[in-house]
C-alpha cells in the first residue's frame, strides 16, 4: 500500500472521529469501507486518535536523467550522509532552484 492510500484511511478515520464517533466504532467502519481487517482498521483510527490528519503526499513519476559520474557521486553521498534518499534530496534542490530563479513555485509542481 502506498502512502498516498494509508494517509487518505488514517485522514477518513480522522473525520469520523471529529464527528464524534468513537475509535471502535471507527474502526469497524473502516473495516467495512476498505475491505481491511479490524484490527488494521483500528491502526488507522489509533494514528488519527494520536495525531489528527495527515498530509497526503503528491503522485511521483519516474524521471531518468543523465548526470556526470562524479555530480551522482556526490549526490549519492550527501543523500547517505543527511539520512534521506536520492530522490528527495534533488526534488527539494530542484524545487529550491526552480523557485529561487523564478521559474516555479511549489503549486506548480
């Protein structure tokens, strides 16, 4: 399962609870909406409990480019050393430039 999926169940399980309905009773519903297990359903419900909504994260694609031997080194290297991983650290510089240069803004995105 996606994040994209797993933030729209835990941001459902949020609006019952906002209602007013309690996390049982939330989670027998989810379970019954998505076809889950009730004990998966009340993971759902325990997160939104917890924390409220969550942020769906946006689509991503796949976008293949060439870059010189030595740039992917050190793009390799400052993902490993930051925890993250490659693709997020040159979406945030990507987005970063393309915003400071005026090219873009994160909505176009």
């Amino acid at each position: 399962m996606g994040a994209g999926v797993y933030a729209e169940r835990v941001n459902a399980a949020a609006r019952l609870l906002e209602g007013g309905v309690p996390v049982g009773d939330a989670a027998l519903l989810l379970s019954v909406r998505f076809g889950v297990s009730l004990r998966q359903a009340r993971r759902y419900a325990d997160m939104a409990a917890a924390g409220g909504r969550i942020v769906v994260p946006e689509p991503t694609v796949v976008f293949t480019v060439k870059l010189p031997a030595v740039l992917a080194a050190r793009i390799r290297e400052e993902a490993r050393v930051r925890g993250t991983t490659i693709s997020s650290l040159v979406a945030g510089a990507l987005s970063d430039h393309l915003v400071s240069t005026g090219a873009g803004s994160p909505t176009d995105e």
